[in-house]
C-alpha cells in the first residue's frame, strides 16, 4: 500500500473529513489524491509551479506558533 491508500483507507474507515499535510512540496504526488472534504497544506519549499499551491506558504514553525489552533479539532 503506497501512503496515499493508506491516509484514505483511515478517511474513510473513520470518516475523517479534514486533512492537514506539512512539507507538500507538489501537490499531485499525495495531497490532491487524499479523500477529505477540506484540505490544508503547509510548505515553505519553492515549487516550479509557484507557492499559490498551498494553503499556507510558510515554514512550518510558524504555522504551528500563529495558526494552528484554528484547525485543532
């Protein structure tokens, strides 16, 4: 099983509806393929593509210091 069936296996068996994924770097090798219905990403790294990507781009110290508790269940 690859990690993406395996978060989605979790998501589905659990009904899990949020997600978050810290150091994405591209989207389209894990994160756009996961099964929840609302989606968070935290990177700092450049992508060739540009840092709109993400939900959140910033390292991910700071995530946790300044926004971390608006997605705390």
């Amino acid at each position: 099983m690859t990690r993406t069936e395996i978060i989605n296996y979790i998501f589905d068996k659990y009904k899990f509806n949020s997600y978050l994924e810290l150091g994405v770097y591209n989207p389209q090798d894990n994160f756009d393929k996961i099964h929840a219905q609302f989606k968070h990403s935290v990177d700092n790294m450049p992508h060739p593509d540009g840092p709109l990507l993400y939900t959140h781009w910033m390292d991910t110290d700071y995530f946790f210091e300044n926004f971390a508790k608006e997605y705390m269940m």
